[in-house]
C-alpha cells in the first residue's frame, strides 16, 4: 500500500553486519529498503531474504540502502543473536541487520513493528530519499513491482533524467 508519512525512527538494541548504528536521517539521499524477517519465518527465507539480497546486490549502495529489521513477535528463545548470527552467515547476509527492540513493557510485540504497524514478516518497507514511506507491504510481493517503485524513486531524484 502507498503510503506517504515520514518513517518513524528504527528503534534497534542491536546492529549486525556494520561498524556503526544506522538511523533515517543518516540515510537521508538514499531510496532505504527495510526487510523485515524473522529467522523462522518460511516466507522470510523463502521469498523475503532472497529478494532483499537481490536488490542489496542490483543496485549502486549509495543510492539504495538496503537493511533487515529481525523483528521477533514469536518463538523469542529460539531466535537469539547467537542463531542470528550464524543465519546471517549461513544465509550469506552482507548488508546492515538490525535486531528489534523488546518492548519494555512486555508487549511481545518488538518497538520498531509496532511503531511500522507491521502485520508480520516478512514485510518490506521502501522509503524515499527523504525518508517517506512510499511502499509498505506485508507478504510476498513481485521483484518486478518493488524495483519499479525503487526505479521510479531514483528517476525523480535531484539532477536525474527521467
């Protein structure tokens, strides 16, 4: 579904696959893909991280940036930073993965997936270069549809010819 709004800020208690915290407004410039998955999701593996990979790979990243949001709703034992990291390394994940943070209050359900209002996972989000939700989408969805809404964005960037 289109949407419009600013993005809420990444609400992360860890980052794997990069030195430094990412946040929004360092990203600023750049089209933002957010793969939200979990390790146990068949859909996640399936479809969700495949796709993920193919546009972290596809495109020039300083323009798109790519990053997963392990956003754990279920199963919190067995999805710990241990077993993530070596699925991310099993997975051969490179690009930035932050881990949802637990909701202080006990809600199983992670601040960054409520902040999104993510259905579940796995969900891709697309933010433009100024940090607006354009696509929010939860399941599986075409790789032609989502690199024609990231096309769309870098053709109407500052300097580019349509």
């Amino acid at each position: 579904m289109p949407y419009h709004e600013h993005a809420p800020a990444l609400q992360i208690a860890r980052w794997l696959n990069t030195d430094e915290p990412l946040d929004l407004e360092g990203l600023k410039g750049s089209v933002v893909v957010l793969h939200a998955f979990q390790m146990l999701c068949p859909g996640c593996v399936s479809h969700g991280i495949p796709q993920a990979k193919a546009i972290h790979n596809a495109f020039p990243p300083g323009r798109v940036r790519v990053i997963g949001l392990h956003t754990v709703f279920e199963h919190h034992e067995a999805m710990g930073e241990v077993a993530l990291k070596a699925f991310l390394h099993e997975y051969r994940i490179t690009f930035p993965v932050g881990i949802d943070m637990a909701d202080p209050r006990g809600n199983p359900i992670p601040l960054t997936m409520q902040a999104y209002r993510l259905q579940g996972t796995p969900s891709l989000i697309v933010l433009d270069q100024a940090g607006d939700i354009r696509l929010h989408h939860f399941g599986s969805l075409d790789d032609l549809r989502v690199g024609a809404v990231i096309g769309q964005l870098l053709a109407n960037e500052p300097g580019s010819t349509p």
